[in-house]
C-alpha cells in the first residue's frame, strides 16, 4: 500500500458549482514536476480564500489541491540544485492555480520554482511571513529604488491590519520610516502601533471617490486594497514620489486621474509575486531574513492545523484575519 496524505481538493461539477472536500491522497496523484517536498508549513493569503470560497476564478483546473504557498524538506530530486533533506520555500508560479498545491502533505513541483529556506528561519516563521510577506518586501525593495528613503517623508500602507500590511508596517518600521498606518478596524490600532506605525488613519479617509490632487501628505506607500483608496493614496502622495501597487482587497478598479503622474511626477509601481524572477526572489527572502524582526513576526502571526484552513479561508475573504496565518502541517 502506498503512503496517503490528507489534502484540500477543489472540484467543479458540470454546472460549474464548486466543491471542497478533505481527501487521501498519494504520491501518483500529485502533478508533474522533478521535486518532491514534505509540506512542513503553510499559509492562508488572501488568494487562497479566493480560491476555497471560489469567490474569484483563482483555480484554474480542476480538481486542483490550492495552497498558493509552503515551506518543507526535499524527499526526492531530479532536479540538480536540489537533494533530500534540503529545506525550502515555494511561492506563487500557479501553484495552488494551475499546479496542485500547499494544503496536502506533499508537493510535487518543478526545482527551478524553489528557494533555499533563509538560514535561522524555521518552515514556520517562513510561512509567517509566506507570499504577503514576501510581497511586503517586493513592494518596500521597489520603494528604494525609486529613491524613496525614510528622509523623503511618511509612508502610508494601507489594509494595515491584513497580511501585506502587517508584514509592510514591521519591515518600513524596521528600516526607520514614519509609517502611517491605514485600518477600517479601528480596533486594532495598538496592534499595528506595536508593529512600528508611527500614526494609523480610518480607511474612510481614503475610500471616497478621489479628488485629482488632494495635499500632499506622504512621499511614499504599499498599497494592498486597489480601488478608490489607490486613487485617494496617489492624489495625497508628495512630489516625486511612489506608491506600489500589490493588491486588491478593496477592488480590481482605479478611479483616478492622470493629475498625480503629471503635475507632481509620482510614480505607481507594479508588484507581482507569482512570476518574479528566481533572484528578485532570492533577494527579496534575504532582506525579509535581515530586516524582518522574528519577534514581530510572532506578533502579527497565529497559528492552526490543516483542520482549520477551510474556515480561515472564508475568514481572509470576509477581513476578520488579523495580520498572517501560520498552518501547521
Ligand atoms: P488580507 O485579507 O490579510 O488583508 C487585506 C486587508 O485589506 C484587510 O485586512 C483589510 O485591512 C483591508 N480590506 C479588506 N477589504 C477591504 C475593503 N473592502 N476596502 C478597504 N480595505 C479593505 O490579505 P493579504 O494581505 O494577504 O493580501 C492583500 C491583497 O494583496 C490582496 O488583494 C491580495 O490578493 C494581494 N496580493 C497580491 C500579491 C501580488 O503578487 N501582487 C501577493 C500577495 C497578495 P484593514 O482591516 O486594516 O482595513
């Protein structure tokens, strides 16, 4: 008899209705690829409540194991750079999308999508910080090299309280940034304080339709939520200044103007995780391991067991997820 393992699976019927069950699973059901990985940790991002709710088509064939992200040790390798026993990360390439996913003990993938797991990071504080993390650090590496240093003035991140926010708030903190800190939870002002946020704003501030330039409140940002409140964050950005763009939580729209493009310079830079290239990668997971403090980490992470991730999942997708969600495999 062959080992199982549990997994998530995610099917369609031929009404195109969705379903997720808690299956068995073996090696010969997992997808092509020249490495096998022991999942060791995981993580709920907001695209995989996507994914298990079916609320947006981030499953792209099915039935499809999501889990767009994990952390584990190498069994077996084909590929060169990788042998048993090696640990390492994954994120994004359409795994958890197109390529069978996280949420299962084991993963089958190609090696040319893994990364080395950063020396003193454990699988677990790896998945703390897991793809909004790393997207965090995407969107503050694009910040710096468009000039936008702690002397340029105040940065704003907005969906403070959620994983790219939380993960964003720690690192500009860390670096020496006055960040202003943009939440619709209230609430959780002391916590996004304690991560390093100089100042914390309502989210109402900023999710009225835009004016084109409004004043000018800070030279920079990382902007999760998309919409009307990337509209607001551009037309309050100082001259010269730039906001990364990484997400959509408040929608895919963006009702601006070109007003802040060409009357103050600003720039708006665009930050993709699933696809970056392997050393923008490896860059990206060496700053997060030098300037992201572990004990921080431990703040703005929880942590469940594989039973757990279907609630989380609707939990991302409805904003009761505070900060990042660890699974424990
Ligand atoms: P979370 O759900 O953890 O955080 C999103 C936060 O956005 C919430 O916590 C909430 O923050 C705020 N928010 C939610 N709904 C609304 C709304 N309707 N209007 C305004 N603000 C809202 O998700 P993640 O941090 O994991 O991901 C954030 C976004 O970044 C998602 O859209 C995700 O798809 C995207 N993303 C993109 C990546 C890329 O490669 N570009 C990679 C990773 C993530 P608060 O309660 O503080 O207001």
């Amino acid at each position: 008899m062959p080992d199982t393992f549990k997994a998530i699976l995610v099917s369609r019927d031929a009404e195109k209705k969705q379903s997720v069950d808690v299956v068995d699973l073996t090696e010969a059901d997992l997808m092509e690829g020249d490495v096998t990985v022991a999942v060791e940790a995981t993580t709920v991002n907001y695209k995989d409540g996507l994914a298990i709710t079916g609320k947006a088509p981030v499953v792209r064939r099915w039935p499809l194991v999501p889990g767009i992200d994990f952390a584990g040790t190498v069994i077996s390798s084909a590929h060169p750079d990788w042998r048993k026993g090696d640990h390492v990360i994954l994120n994004g390439w359409g795994v958890g999308e197109t390529h069978h996913g996280a949420y299962a003990g084991r993963a089958r993938v190609k090696g040319d999508w893994l990364v080395p797991l950063p020396e003193g990071m454990s699988a677990h504080d790896a998945m703390a910080v897991g793809t909004a993390g790393y997207t965090a650090m995407l969107s503050v590496m694009a910040l710096e090299r468009h000039g936008i240093v702690p002397d340029r003035g105040p940065v704003v991140v907005t969906g403070a309280a959620g994983g790219v926010g939380s993960v964003a708030i720690s690192i500009l903190s860390s670096l020496g940034y006055h960040v202003i800190a943009s939440t619709g939870r209230n609430a959780e002002s002391p916590y996004l304080i304690d991560l390093g946020a100089a100042e914390v704003i309502s989210r109402e501030e900023l999710s009225q339709p835009a004016k084109p330039l409004a004043k000018e409140r800070w030279a920079g940002g990382v902007d999760s939520v998309g919409s009307h409140t990337l509209a607001n964050v551009l037309s309050m950005t100082s001259y010269g200044g730039a906001i990364a763009a990484c997400g959509l939580a408040g929608g895919m729209d963006l009702p601006s103007s070109v007003a802040p493009f060409i009357l103050r310079g600003v720039s708006l830079l665009g930050i993709d995780s699933v696809m970056a290239p392997k050393q923008v990668r490896l860059e990206a997971w060496r700053r997060v391991s030098a300037d992201l403090d572990l004990e921080k980490l431990s703040t703005l992470s929880r942590t469940i067991g594989f039973d757990g991730i279907i609630d989380a999942a609707h939990d991302i997708v409805e904003g009761r997820i505070r900060g990042r969600v660890v699974v424990d495999m």
